[in-house]
C-alpha cells in the first residue's frame, strides 16, 4: 500500500468508486465539514466517527443541522480506493446527538488496515485510515500529543504528526479550551479568535468543538490513525476537580455533564464511555502482546486541590495520606490491570506530570497543586504498583513543555532507583511559539535531578516500541504564530525493556 498516495488524498473525498457518485451541489451542501475520525482499536474492531453539519459555526451550535434524523451510510474497504468493500451500513445522525454518529465495528481481521468514509444527503466524506490490533508482539510505532489552545497557533504539529503516519495517536487532554475570546493569553499571541462566550452551555461547548474540528490540519491527523483520546481540565474548565468547580461556577454538575456530552459528541469514543451524567475514558487498549496502553482519568474523580490550588510553597496537605487522584474505584481498576497484565511493556496514558517539579530555585520548594505534587501519597503507591509491572512508562500531556523524567520512590535522593520514564508531551498549539531560554531551563534542570530535558516549544512525542525497546523522539517546531513549521528531533532516547518485572 502506498502511504503517501493516501495522505494526499485524505482530506478531499477520494475518487468516487463503488457505487458512491459524488453529486456537486451549492458549497454548503456538504455535511461533513467537520472530517472523520477513528478510534479505540481492538483485535477486531474500532469505533468511526463524523458529525454531520452544514454550517460549523452556526450560533446554536447546531451545525446548521434540520431537527430532524439524518442517516448516515458508511463503508470500510480493505483498500484505499474502496474496491474491496468489507464492512458498510447506515447510521442515524440524531439532533439529541448534535448529528454525530459513533459506528462501532466488529468482526474484522486483527493487525490490519483498513480505510472508511460516510455517505449522506448526496455527499461523500473524506476517507480516513485506522486499523485493527495486531495478535503478537508486532512493532508499533505512535504519537503522542496534548493541549491545542486553538487562538494560539495553527495546528502545523498536527499536520506534521499525520505526516509521519503513525499507527495509533493517543491524546492526553485540553483538545479544546472553554476560553473565550482572549480569555487565556498570558504567553502567547493570538493567531485565531474563539467563538463568541466562554463556554457554559451545552450550545457553547458544541459550537467550540465544531470550530476545532473544522482546522484542517486536525482533521488530517485524525484521518491518517485511529485515536485514544483522553479529557483534562479545559474540555470543562480550567482546573475543576471531580464536582468541583476551579472558579465556583454555578451548577458546575449541570455545566460538566453537558461538556461531556459535547465531547463524546465530538471524540470516536465508544458507546460504554457515555455513563450518565459521567463520562468513563480510563481504559485499556492492548496492542497485541507488545503493550497495553492504560488510560487513566486524573480530573473526574480527583479530590480538591490541596492548599487552594496554584503553584507554591508549603503546604503539608498536599501529602495528606488519605487524599486521592485517581478515586477509588479507578485506583481498584488500574491496580487490577497492572497485576493482570502479560504484555511486554506497559504504558500509562495519563494528564497531569507525575515526576515531582520544584519550581523555586534554590532554598525551598515550590509546587504545582494541580498536578502529581498535590496529591504525593497516591503517587508513592501508584509508583509501588508500577514497580512490580512489566516495563512501565508514563505518558503525559498539560505541561506546554516537553519533559523527560526518571519516577522514583525518593526525587530527592539520587540514588534511588528508576521505576519508570515519564515522557511529558508539549502542546500542538497552546502558549504559542514557546521559547528557548537556556539559563531557565538549566535552573530548572538543576534543581530536579530527576529531569534530563525541557523544551518550551511546540511539539508531540513520537515513538516506535519493540519488543526489546521503545525509542523516543520529541518532536519540535520553532514556531506556530505562522503555518509551514517543519518538525525537529530535538531530543531522542531509546528505552530497554528489562527482560522481568523489577519486584
Ligand atoms: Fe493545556
Ligand atoms: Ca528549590
């Protein structure tokens, strides 16, 4: 298969083969202004994706859609042009569901890929690519990336994330922020303006979601692998935790549930996700014998942060024993699925940054309550845990900043030993071109031993796993105020498996 001829066709329909004519009609008559997407693979299955609408940034956010059911053809071939159809059938695009459709496929080959599109009201979506997981220990090779702070900057690292063509892209959080316009500048420009409000309603967060997903860059990378994408913070709020709201927001219950709505209305996520009010997406996804991805929920199930939340100095409540990050139930799940699990290697997806970071220089420590730091008791035992399982790694998002850390029982002690790398991706998008600013980051690394590289640029992580080692490459761009960045390696490093558990 020829992968390059894909991606050039990707965000264009592709020819029109098998039965599907593409009819021209006024510019906006297409409903699938908002791309495709793929996710969650298993051995036989994944979950496809669109949401129909006319016009994206209609103020309802409606998408310009009828209030009435539109339905929704799809089809999986075996080939890029469609020739080999294997799978197809229709779906229905529900107002309630602001017109997305999540199509959840079975009974496909393992370790293959394999290409869909959608058909409705006479038109023909982009195709994407996405894949089965393989049986075995077959080499994966995938990208990591977090935080698209959309007025920020163009979405060129995704544009070049999808050049690479990875096999499966997992996405740590803040995929939209609730801002309103110029609502969140401090260390960037703005380059594009958000839809008109911060979000509140289910109307507002809609309408966001849509005005992301008509990047085109975004769309790309979706359509080039299927995704696993995980919430932080801004898909509700800044820094809410579990009920609570980061800034009191009136009924904050009201206003989570409909940002979940809105966002498994937007994401591929799978049906079994969507738990009323609450929406799961700690999960496990198995790539063969090789991994097990482990994707956590640091933000719905979390207690408040400790010493009313910020970064600083002092605050013995952060170390309380009894507080927690993940909940209990979620802490039960992931402690069951580390012990259960007989794969090779073992790979955290989660949001905020477990290494410890001491942000003051010098004398006294300073920490951020939003992340591992303000909830230390939980993070020792989760470190214990991981300790006793096969070649952990941990996979980070939130930070704007590349990191490259060792996890360990003691950060202040430099002999303790190394239970896992934590890779902290940066942003695509969010605090804008970023920075190099050696002195800071010299400080910084000097003051965490524990930390061997930042980097305050734009980027994401890519990265290709074996059987005997995961190499790494963080992935920079010097600048997204302006499109047609190339991406850098501006840091790599290769992983060795340890052949047993470290018990
Ligand atoms: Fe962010
Ligand atoms: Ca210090």
């Amino acid at each position: 298969m020829d992968r390059r001829s894909f991606l050039a066709t990707a965000t264009v329909s592709l020819l029109a083969p098998a039965g599907y004519s593409r009819t021209s009609r006024a510019l906006n008559s297409d409903p699938f202004t908002l791309g495709v997407a793929s996710g969650d693979p298993s051995t036989d299955g994944f979950v496809l994706w669109t949401r129909l609408a006319l016009d994206p940034l209609g103020g309802d956010g409606r998408g310009g859609m009828p209030s009435h059911d539109v339905p929704v053809d799809w089809q999986i071939a075996a080939d890029e042009r469609f020739t080999k159809i294997v799978r197809s059938g229709t779906a229905t695009a529900r107002p309630a569901a602001a017109h997305s459709v999540h199509v959840e496929v079975r009974g496909l080959d393992p370790g293959r890929d394999y290409f869909y599109r959608f058909r409705s009201q006479g038109r023909v979506s982009p195709a994407g690519r996405t894949r089965t997981t393989p049986v075995g220990a077959r080499p994966l090779s995938f990208a990591v990336a977090a935080c698209a702070h959309y007025e920020h900057g163009y979405y060129t690292a995704y544009r070049r994330l999808a050049e690479e063509e990875p096999e499966l892209v997992v996405f740590l959080g803040d995929y939209m922020y609730e801002y309103g316009p110029r609502g969140y500048t401090a260390l960037a420009g703005q380059v594009r303006t958000h839809t008109p409000g911060k979000c509140v309603t289910l109307a507002d967060y809609r309408l966001r979601h849509a005005q992301y997903k008509s990047d085109p860059d975004l769309q790309l990378a979706h359509a080039t692998a299927p995704w696993l994408v995980a919430f932080d913070d801004h898909e509700v709020e800044n820094n809410w935790a579990g009920p609570v709201s980061s800034t009191g927001a009136p009924a904050f219950d009201r206003r989570r549930a409909d940002a979940f709505r809105a966002y498994y209305e937007n994401m591929p996520l799978r049906r079994a996700s969507v738990r009323g009010a609450a929406l799961r997406v700690n999960r496990r996804v198995s790539w063969g014998s090789l991994a097990r991805f482990h994707l956590l929920d640091t933000r719905q199930f979390r207690d408040d942060q400790a010493c009313r939340d910020g970064v600083r100095a002092g605050c013995d409540e952060r170390l309380d024993t009894g507080r927690t990050l993940l909940g209990a139930a979620q802490w039960r799940w992931l402690e069951e699925g580390l012990r259960g699990s007989t794969t090779r290697w073992n790979l955290l997806g989660q949001q905020i940054m477990m290494a410890h970071r001491d942000f003051k220089a010098g004398p006294g420590r300073e920490v951020n309550m939003d992340s591992w730091d303000g909830y230390a008791a939980e993070r020792t035992r989760l470190l214990g845990s991981l300790a006793a399982t096969a070649n952990p790694v941990v996979l980070t998002g939130d930070a704007h900043m590349h990191h490259l850390s060792d996890l360990k029982a003691d950060f202040d002690d430099p002999g303790s030993p190394v239970i896992a790398k934590e890779l902290v991706t940066s942003s695509i998008a969010s605090d804008g071109d970023g920075y190099r600013d050696h002195r800071r980051i010299a400080e910084a690394l000097s003051e965490n031993r524990h930390i061997s590289y930042i980097d305050q640029r734009r980027g994401y992580i890519t990265a290709k796993l074996t059987h005997d080692d995961l190499s790494v490459a963080f992935r920079t761009l010097e600048y997204v105020s302006r499109r047609g960045a190339r991406a850098r390696t501006a840091h790599r490093l290769t992983i060795p498996a340890t052949p047993e558990p470290r018990t």
